[in-house]
C-alpha cells in the first residue's frame, strides 16, 4: 500500500460538482493499494497515517499529530500510485489491485481509520472521477510504502 498525505489548510472531493466531502485543517491521504497488499500492509499504514506529527505544535515544531489538532481528514483512492514508468511514456498499472481486491481493503482502511480517531472522516468514491482540490499547508507531503517501511 502507498498513501500520499498531505497537511492541508483545507480540501475537497468533487463529483460531477457535487461535494462529497470538504474538511478544514487536517490531512488529504491518497491511497494507493497494490494485488500483494493484505492485512498487514493495512494496519501498518493506518498506524502511520493516523499517529504521523506533521502538524506544528506550540513552537512551531511538525510535533503533532491530527488528535493533537482536532484535524480532519479525507481518503481518496488512487491506483495510479503505483504507476510503472520503467518502460516508454504510458505508464502501466499492473501493479495496482484490481477493484475487488482493492475495494475492500480501501473501505477497511477508512472504517478503521474512522475507529482510531474517533469521528468521521471523509471519503472519495472508489472508482468514481473524482477532482479533488486541496490547500497543501507548508507544503508538507509525505510518501508512505508499507512495502518499503520507511
């Protein structure tokens, strides 16, 4: 699994211009989920997710983490995260899960998300075209591979 994450001032998830989910400060997680990925790529990555400090604390400091903010969030997948551009100009995506693989998984990811903050979080449509638009605040963006694990 890969998930950008991303400290946003605010974002917003858009469906043929329909809201389907809008936060204020928080984070934005694009997720990315590959056909080896299972139990144990999830929990890694939602700990990480959930507990990363990228948010400034009372010096200024990347010391906090979103319950330390009362921040928001939103999941939005997206299998092009695990594009292949070793060969040519179009990339492939082999590598992605196939929807009913990936599905789940991401929903898992959301629900439990949802458990480990204690509220609810926003939510892209799996599958849907989407446009999102964000406030990156900093910019701070991070890269998250539970395959790599760092």
């Amino acid at each position: 699994m890969r998930a950008v994450v991303q400290r946003v001032g605010h974002a917003r998830v858009e469906i043929d211009g329909h809201c389907v989910a809008e936060i204020g400060r928080g984070i934005l997680v694009l997720l990315g989920i590959e056909e080896t990925d299972g139990e144990e790529d999830l929990t890694w990555l939602l700990g990480k997710v959930a507990r990363m400090r990228i948010h400034a604390d009372d010096a200024g400091l990347m010391n906090s983490a979103l319950q330390d903010i009362g921040g928001e969030v939103i999941v939005v997948s997206q299998f092009t995260l695990h594009a292949s551009t070793k060969k040519g100009n179009r990339p492939s995506f082999l590598r992605a899960a196939r929807p009913e693989h990936a599905e789940p998984l991401y929903q898992r990811f959301c629900d439990l998300l949802e458990k480990e903050l204690g509220h609810p979080i926003g939510r892209g449509v799996f599958g849907a075209d989407m446009k999102v638009t964000l406030m990156n605040d900093g910019p701070v963006t991070i890269l998250i591979d539970s395959k790599q694990r760092e």
